[in-house]
C-alpha cells in the first residue's frame, strides 16, 4: 500500500477536476468503493483511484458552485455540510448492505469453519476499511473533523466508522456463535488436543480493535473485549476447572491433586503469551485459584497433618505454594504447623525426662536443638523462609523450651541446664574433642536455644557462676571460646548482661601481671635463700562487685605458714593499691604438699598432694605429731564441722590418714594416725574433691538469689517508670514494668503487685484516686 | 477583726454554730487540765485520764464510741491525748463542756451506723492509734483485735458478714492461718474499701487479678473462692 503515498502528492493538483467531475454522482464512487471491498486482489489502476479520489474532493468542495442558491438560508458552511454528509450517509447505507450479506453467509458456518470464515472477512473488510480511509481522506480531512470538532456525536473517521458497522451489522449477531467456537477449541486443547491457535489469537484481536471511546474515537478500550471474550473465556475456564478438580480429587489422593492443580495452573500461565492478551493474567490465575485451590482449601489443609507427621517436605512445599496463592490460604496452616511444632518439642522432652535427675545437660540440649533444627530446615525448604512460619517456629519453640516436662519443677530449669552444657563445653576435659570451629558451631547452637529462653537473668546468673569457676580453678578450655561466648551472649542481650563477664576476665589479666610485680618485688625484697624457703604462691585479685562469690561460710584459723605468705603479699599490695581490703576465700585456696615421709612406688620421688587449703591446715599438723585427735584438728583450724568432717573423710577414704576406733564417724574423741603404709604410683594424688552435697546447695542458693535480684530488678523497674510519669494507672505500670523487664524474665503480674505493695510501704508510691499510684520524690 | 476570721472560718469549715470564741478555748484547755495525770508532761493526757475523760463523758472504751473520741482528738495513739488536738478538735464542734461533749457522743454513736464518712474517718484514724510509736506497721495481733471491733460491733457502719459470708471471721481467719505478716497503712486501708466492695458485690465480680489491690487481698480473694467452692462440694455430698 505504499502506494497511496505517492499518489496522493500528485492527487492534489487538478484545477480542471472541478468542472469534469462536479456532476459527479455517488452511483460512481459505489462502484469504486464496492471494488475496493470485494475485489482489491483484482487491482486498482491509478487512474481509476486518481479518478475516485477526486469524485470525492469536488463532492466536497462543489458547494462553491452551488453557495447562496438552494441553501442560502444556511449558514455560509451549509453547502459543504450537506454535501459531506450526503457522502458519508451512502457510504454508511452501503456498509450496512455489504454487511448484512457477510452475516447471512457465516450463518452457514459453525465451528472452526466459522471462526475461519469469520476471520477471513475480517481480514478483507479491515483492509479495505484503511483503503477506504485514505480514498475519503479529504471527507476525513474537512467534514468529519468539522463535524468532530463542533462535538457532533456517531461521527468517525472512515476506517472506524467501517469497525463501527462492523460491531452493529457483523458483530452483535455473530459473537455468541463465534465465542461457542473459541471456548470448544480451548477446550479440546486443555483437553490434551492440538489446535489451531492462531485462529483464537485472531478472534481475539478483532475483538480488541471493536474497543472504541465512543468519546473519543482516537482512543481504543477493552470493554468489548472484556465483555464478549473475557468473561466468557473465565467462566467457561471456571467451569471446566470446578468439574476437572471435583473429579480428580474423588478419584486420587490429595498429593495426587496437588500436583494436578500445579501443573494446571503452570499451564494457563503459559496459555496467555501463545494466545491470549497479557491484561488476562491475572483474573484468569485467580479464576483457576479459585476453582483449584480456595474450593478445596479445607481438603487441602486436612492433608497438612498427615505431611507432617509423615515429614514429607515435598508435598509439603507444594501445598504451601498452592495455599500461598489465595487469600488467607496459610493462617489455618501456620496455627497447626505451631501447634505440631511444639507438640514435637514437648514429646523430645518427654523422652529425655525419663532419665529423672541424671539428665545430662547435653542430652536435654540437644534434644530441645533437635526438634528446632527439624523444622527450621522445613520451614526454609518447604515453606520458602517464610517470616510468618518462622514466627510460628519461633513461638512454638519458645513455648517448648520454657515450659515442658523438666521444667515442670520450675521454669527455670531451662536456663540451668543450658549455662550447665555450656560450662561442659567450655572446660578443659571436653576441648580435646571438640575442634576449633566445631566448638563455634556448638556455641551457635547454644545461642539458638538461649533466643527462646524467657529466664534470661537465669542463665546469667549460673552462667557466671560457672565461669568464676573455670577461671578461678584454671579449667577453662580455651580463652578464644570463652570470648567468642562472652561477645555471642553481648550481642543478644547488651552490653550491661555481659559487663560483669567481661570484667571477671579482665581480672584474670590484671592479676596475672600482678603476680609477675609481685615477684620482681620479692627478688629485690628478699635474699635467694630466703625465697627459697618461702612458699611459692600465686594470687588471684578478684573485684568483689563482678564476681558471684561469697567469703567463706565457716571461721578459719590459717597455719602459720600461710599466714606469713599472705603476709608478705599483703605488704606488697596495700604499698601498690592503698585502702584496698583484701578478703581471702579460702575455700576456692588450693595448694600442693610433698609427703616427705612417702615415696611412689618404684621411685625415690616423694609424693605431692593436691589439696584445700582447709586440708592443708589439717595435714599440716601431723608435722609436730603422727597422731591428732578430731578436737585438736577443731582448735588448730577453727574449721566448722560442715567444712572439717568431709574433708577429714576424703583423707580416710584415701587412706592417708586412719581412723581410731576404725570407722568412726569423725566426732570429738576419735583420733587420726598419719598412714605411713599409703601406698601410690602416681607423683601428684588429687584429695581436693568437690563435695557434692555443695554442688546442690550452690544450686539452691543460685536460684535464692535469682528470687531476691528480681525483686530488686522489679522494684528498680517500678520506681523508674513512675521517676519519669509521676503518676500512672496501676493496670498500666504492670504492663510497662513487664515491657522493661521481660528481656530478662517473664515477671509474673502477682510478684510486681507485690512489688508495689513493698513501694506503697515503703513510700515511694503512694495511692490516688481512681487506682491511680503517684510517684513520692 | 479577729472573731469575724474565726466566724468565717468556722463557717467555711461547715460549722453552723456560732464562731469559737477564745472563751470556748479557755473552757477547753480548763477540761483538758482537769484529765492530766503526768505533771512532767503539761500538754497530754495519759491513759488514766483518758479513761475516765470517757466515762465522764458517758463513752464505752470498748466500743466504736471510744475510737470516735479519739478521731475527734486526733489522739496519737490509744489512750492518748494531746492538748492542741483536744482544743482544735473539740472547739471546731463548738462543744466546750462535758455536757456538750457527752450530747454530742451520744449523738455520734446512735448516727454511727448509718453514716459511712464518719465511720470511714474514725477507721483511718485507728490506723494512727493501732501503732506504737514510729513504726510504719501494726502487728498483725493488734490490727485484727481493730478489725474484729470496728467490722463486728452494732455501732459499725460496715458490719463485714453477710448470711452467706462471715466475711469479717474469714479475713481474721485467713490472716492468722496464711499471711501472717503486720498490717501497713495501705493495706488497712484497702481493707475497709474491699470490705464496703465485697458486701455490695458477694461474688466479688469487682475483683480481678490485674485490678490494684494489694496482694493480700488477692490472696483472700483466692482463699475465700477456695473456702467456697469446698462448701459448695460439701453441701453437694450431704
């Protein structure tokens, strides 16, 4: 058609055409228009067109020949007005005409034949159409724009008024038998049939050019696309889906259908680029939704059980993609995934329980990290990492973790037990199992179990506890661990929940240069031979503030010997550090002795012993004498009978002393007698060994203390709620203090209302009206 | 000028009677000079003088009446009296003889029941007469002995029991037998607010864990629900 172009340049001037063709009638521009429609195949010589094209220009313009005569009671347009719309109205009659044939004709078709006839015609009349346009390209140029622009209405251009004749004569009485053929030819393909889709592609286009603004004719809308192809392509869609899926289900298993519904909906999502508008996405996905997955969303969720019983991730991911895709498809899914999560947690529990209360730290650790690593693994493969399954994770697990079978004594056994498998694991005995970052990867992991951990001040407390052990005794595994754990725990919690850590472990370094001062001083304080004699000791300094450790419990009596070394430390220090108060905890002293009276088998060395200071002070007085009576081991030590008797039994139990009667319990009156018969292979014998009825006590007053640092913790909470607000409804100082608190603990609501009784005593609230509290400076 | 202030005064303060006068004081002072029995100690009346201050004026020291007086007052502590607070109390009464004063006790003690703002008034004050000396609680003895008086006697305006509910006899109970600690100031009294509650409301729906009571009362709350629900299993298995 490039054609048209160079024609229409030369179109233009023709000054005689005035005159030949103003007679001109519209019998001849028929005949032209008619070839244009019916047989442009057959070719259209210039001078036919030329001759056509300026039968239209003097149609037009003949007004000036006929101005002030018969339409002189016009306006000066009146002329061109009529003579356009003569034009434009035999045009519109012959269209009419045309079409009404086209229609009786397609009413021999049906089927694919129809949609072939049908687009076949199209193709030829929408050609023409834009022949047409360019032929009437003047009408176009001067009355229809006149027309248009003075806001007349069912006025067009001459290619749409073609598509307007198109939609009333052709369209409204064939589209219904037009869209039957579609939706059968859809469904054959859905079917499993090959069709022709191109034919649809075409159907579809023609329905989208009929789009016309009837504002504005240059505009183009979907509305009789939407109304005569989409909506009857979604509810035949809706249809077919709605039986398919009844069908599937009653035959096959849920799984089955899941994999039906997925590979279903993967392929109407490729069926929209082969044929469909790219606008029909998404009302056509939530159609099949719709029909697939919301109409069967509770046989679905019925499965969702079964999949996690039976842990098939698989299924499990499909059902999450399927039930992602509706509204509110997953709620019901992640209240029973919370629900299954932390049934699990309590049954691990359960199974560890039975081991009462040998249960190793270790074992209820990882138990509680076995059901957690379960089911974070399910929630990334199959749930997609999903924050909200993560949320249910989280809450299911700290649900489990706080309250279960073992912590059924209290809810704080968790914690303890945590700080316990922690202590393992950072003590010297368990290091050389565990590689380096084996060790990091198991104190990750303690993390994660220390996240859901409610009594956080708990695990604090024994953690620190353990930790002044493993460093006042030297048992730490390794300093890098300890840190790694100290700045993990920093991490979570601040700054402050760390602080006393941090400066337990400064005070390890501080008191190890100390102790290199403390020898230089001794060396230029003393003559060699003098430190020779002295007993070799080393110091630990240890700030009273920072660390969870108490003055001895029992009164003390230190040998001689000891006291003049602590002495001379004593000097070196208080000249350093003025009006420092030194307290020594005598019960966490240990020391060696060489048994000078003994030797190892088979060797000439003699033994050493590894004792308490307290047995040292004992030992130490079977240098004046072989045997010592129980109440002359009571005046020389001052040692109380909860301290002296169990350290007398390991003596007994070791055989380096024995008893007098034999096997008496140690009491005033029974005497001891140095064993120079004791018998040992080994150079250093271990006799300082923890008691274990300590241990339970230690527990015990732990967790005493615990009690009184919330209260303090508590009360500190209250008063500075109410420093700021002044005054404050009870209700909301409840909720506020547990706000602030329950990073640390859950506080219950009846031990803050005792708190605040405990305030109102002691006047620093007082009561107002309306359960109002007031803040008393 | 100064009997106008005094009149005004006197006025604003709700007294319908005439101003005091200093005459009214003198009488006053002459009164209390009359009970004082410790000549080391000119402006107090001790014990001795007390009691027989009460039966002149025609009060039962075992009763309400007694612990009304000393409201009046503003005794420091029981058996107590004080010449400033004798004088003031008195006078803004405008009774400034025994026989007004007895008029007037006789008076008080028959409206006593029914009039909760004096009764209520007479109950705090007890608080201030319960305890010795500085201490900030009454010893759990002596408050219930209070208690028993001032929630039982006819003269009360809160009689603490109900024909369901010996409320009175289950608080002392439960006191003795569980909480066993002294009394302070704010639990004495938001006792006499949740006793007025209680009888108004016997399921003690007004009650609820996150409500501001104190924790003892909390603690009642579950001991009488406790009590009642064996009851409830008792009368069921007659």
């Amino acid at each position: 058609m490039d054609a048209f172009h160079v024609l229409m340049l030369k179109l233009f001037v023709h000054p005689r055409a005035y005159f030949v063709l103003i007679s001109c009638r519209w019998a001849y521009l028929e005949a032209g228009v008619e070839k244009i429609m019916t047989d442009l195949r057959g070719g259209m010589d210039m001078k036919t067109y030329m001759g056509l094209y300026t039968a239209i220009h003097n149609f037009c313009t003949a007004q000036k020949a006929v101005a002030g005569t018969n339409f002189s009671n016009h306006n000066n347009r009146g002329g061109a007005h009529l003579l356009g719309e003569d034009l434009y109205q035999h045009l519109i009659e012959y269209l009419k005409n045309h079409l009404a044939g086209v229609q009786t004709r397609s009413k021999e078709h049906v089927d694919e034949a129809l949609l072939t006839f049908y687009i076949k015609e199209w193709n030829r009349y929408t050609t023409a159409g834009q022949y047409n346009n360019h032929l009437f390209r003047y009408l176009n140029r001067h009355w229809v724009k006149r027309e248009m622009d003075e806001g007349k209405k069912n006025i067009y251009d001459i290619y749409t008024l073609h598509l307007v004749r198109w939609k009333e004569d052709m369209f409204i009485g064939t589209q219904e038998s037009v869209m039957r053929s579609v939706l059968k030819l859809v469904e054959k393909q859905r079917n499993g049939e090959t069709i022709e889709q191109s034919h649809i592609k075409s159907v579809v286009d023609s329905f989208v050019s009929l789009g016309l603004d009837e504002s504005d004719s240059s505009k183009s809308t979907l509305d009789v696309y939407k109304e005569y192809f989409e909506r009857p392509f979604l509810k035949a869609t809706s249809e077919y889906y709605d039986n398919e899926s009844k069908q599937f289900l009653a035959e096959n298993s849920v799984v089955e259908y899941m994999k039906k519904a997925e590979a279903r909906l993967d392929e109407e999502k490729e069926r929209v680029p082969l044929y469909l508008l790219s606008e029909i996405m998404s009302p056509l996905m939530r159609t099949c939704e719709e029909s697939l997955i919301t109409k069967h969303s509770s046989a679905l969720r019925e499965e969702f059980q079964v999949l996690l019983d039976h842990d098939k991730q698989e299924d499990l991911g499909r059902m999450y993609k399927l039930l992602a895709r509706i509204p509110e498809g997953l709620d019901p899914l992640r209240n029973r995934f919370e629900t299954h999560v932390r049934k699990a947690g309590l049954a691990a529990v359960e199974k560890v329980a039975q081991e009462g209360d040998n249960l190793e730290p270790k074992v209820y650790v990882e138990a509680l990290l076995g059901v957690h690593t379960q089911y974070q693994d399910l929630v990334n493969r199959a749930f997609n990492g999903e924050s909200e399954f993560v949320r249910s994770l989280d809450n299911a697990c700290r649900e489990f973790v706080n309250r279960n079978k073992i912590c059924k004594s209290g809810s704080n056994k968790s914690p303890e037990l945590l700080a316990k498998y922690t202590d393992q694991l950072l003590k010297k005995s368990s290091s050389k199992m565990t590689e380096e970052d084996d060790m990091e990867k198991l104190l990750t992991q303690i993390m994660t179990v220390f996240k859901y951990i409610e009594d956080k001040d708990v695990f604090q407390k024994f953690y620190s506890r353990m930790l002044a052990k493993r460093l006042v005794q030297t048992t730490s595994a390794s300093d890098d661990a300890e840190t790694s754990m100290i700045s993990k725990l920093k991490e979570a919690c601040g700054f402050e929940y760390t602080n006393k850590l941090q400066r337990m472990f400064q005070d390890m370094q501080i008191s190890k240069d100390l102790n290199t001062a403390y020898r230089d001083w001794l060396s230029t304080t003393y003559d060699e031979k003098e430190i020779k004699n002295n007993v070799d000791a080393t110091y630990h300094i240890l700030g009273t503030g920072f660390w969870p450790l108490n003055p001895p419990t029992t009164p003390f009596t230190p040998p001689q010997l000891i006291v003049k070394t602590y002495e001379r430390f004593a000097t070196f220090y208080n000249a350093k550090h003025q009006g420092r108060k030194l307290t020594w905890l005598w019960q966490l002293c240990k020391g060696e002795m060489k048994a000078n009276y003994l030797k190892v088998l088979n060797s000439k060395v003699a033994p050493t012993f590894q004792v308490s200071t307290y047995q040292m002070a004992i030992l130490l007085l079977f240098n004046d004498n072989d045997t010592v009576t129980y109440d002359e081991m009571v005046e020389g030590t001052k040692l109380g009978k909860e301290t002296l008797d169990p350290s007398i039994s390991v003596f007994i139990k070791a055989k380096v002393l024995t008893a007098q009667p034999e096997n008496a319990k140690p009491e005033s009156g029974v005497s001891y007698k140095l064993n120079h018969g004791f018998k040992t292979k080994k150079i250093k014998t271990n006799l300082n060994i923890g008691i274990k009825s300590e241990q339970k006590q230690e527990v015990e007053d732990t967790h005493k203390t615990i009690e009184e640092d919330r209260k303090l913790l508590v009360q500190s909470a209250i008063v500075r709620i109410m420093k700021s607000r002044k005054k404050m409804r009870h209700q909301q100082l409840v909720s506020e203090t547990i706000q602030q608190i329950k990073n640390r603990f859950m506080p219950r609501v009846g031990d803050i209302k005792k708190c605040i009784d405990i305030l109102l005593e002691k006047e620093y609230l007082e009561r107002l009206e309306g359960d109002e509290l007031g803040y008393l400076a | 000028n100064w009997n106008q202030e005094v009149a005004v005064n006197g006025y604003f303060s709700g007294g319908s009677g005439p101003a005091v006068s200093s005459g009214t004081k003198a009488n006053l002072n002459k009164i209390f000079d009359k009970y004082r029995d410790d000549p080391g100690a000119p402006d107090t009346v001790g014990v001795t003088g007390s009691m027989s201050y009460l039966k002149d004026i025609n009060v039962d020291i075992e009763d309400i009446g007694a612990l009304a007086v000393f409201e009046i007052v503003q005794a420091p502590a029981m058996g107590e009296m004080t010449r400033e607070g004798f004088v003031d109390g008195w006078s803004a009464l405008n009774c400034d003889s025994l026989d007004k004063q007895k008029a007037h006790m006789r008076n008080l003690v028959k409206t006593l029941p029914s009039s909760k703002d004096n009764f209520s008034k007479v109950y705090k004050h007890t608080f201030q007469i319960a305890k010795t000396g500085n201490q900030k609680a009454v010893p759990l003895e002596t408050a219930t002995a209070y208690w028993e008086l001032l929630f039982t006697s006819p003269t009360s305006a809160v009689k603490w029991s109900s024909s369901s509910t010996p409320w009175a006899q289950w608080w002392v109970e439960f006191l003795t037998s569980s909480w066993k600690k002294s009394v302070n100031k704010d639990m004495w009294v938001q006792t006499l607010k949740f006793a007025q509650m209680s009888l108004d409301d016997e399921a003690l729906s007004f009650w609820n864990e996150e409500s501001s009571w104190p924790s003892v009362i909390d603690e009642f709350v579950e001991w009488v629900k406790n009590k009642r629900g064996d009851g409830a299993v008792e009368a069921m298995e007659e």
